[in-house]
C-alpha cells in the first residue's frame, strides 16, 4: 500500500511540473481521448494530456485499477508508446505495465 501511495504522489507531483509541448509541425492534442492499449491487446485507458518533463516527450494516461476500483493517472514516456491510427498501443503487454507505470 505505501508504495502505491509513493507511487500516485510521485506522478503527481511530476505531472504538476508538466508543461505543454508547443510544436506547430506535429499537433499531437489530437490523440487526446484516445483509447491506450497493450501490446497483447488488452485497452488499460485513455490519453488526457500531453507534454514535457525534463526534456522528455510524455502522454499523461488515465488508466483503469484491477477489477475496475478507481483510476491513477501514469506518465507514458513517447518512447514507450507507438501512435496508430486512432490509439495508442504501449510496448509492453498487460502484465508489465503495473511494473513499468506503477498501476496495480
């Protein structure tokens, strides 16, 4: 439970840090709402902002807990997450995102 709770005050207080990305070239607002899925498939939640941390590229996801109590919202590194279509596939499969993103 602790590191659950270090976990959402640590995404929190980097999020709060969060500043929009500004790029004319590429308007990536547009994958806002968009549906996250794994690379196995599953849809885990959706895209509710976009930015920048440290100079790296980051989507600001909302996704769902286990057995559907609650949500966290997670930083998605760019470098983790491929932009399809209409959503947003992870790397990584179901079972390594609460490793990668701290989503139990």
């Amino acid at each position: 439970m602790k590191i659950a709770v270090l976990a959402l005050a640590a995404c929190l207080a980097i999020a709060s840090g969060l500043h929009a990305q500004t790029s004319t070239s590429r308007p990536t607002s547009r994958i806002i709402g968009w549906p996250i899925y794994t690379s196995d498939g599953f849809k885990i939640g959706e895209i509710t902002n976009i930015g920048t941390y440290k100079g790296q590229r980051l989507m600001v996801g909302e996704v769902g807990l286990t057995l559907g109590l609650g949500i966290r919202h997670v930083l998605i590194p760019r470098n983790l997450a491929i932009i399809e279509n209409d959503r947003i596939i992870l790397t990584i499969t179901k079972d390594r995102v609460s490793q990668v993103l701290g989503v139990d």
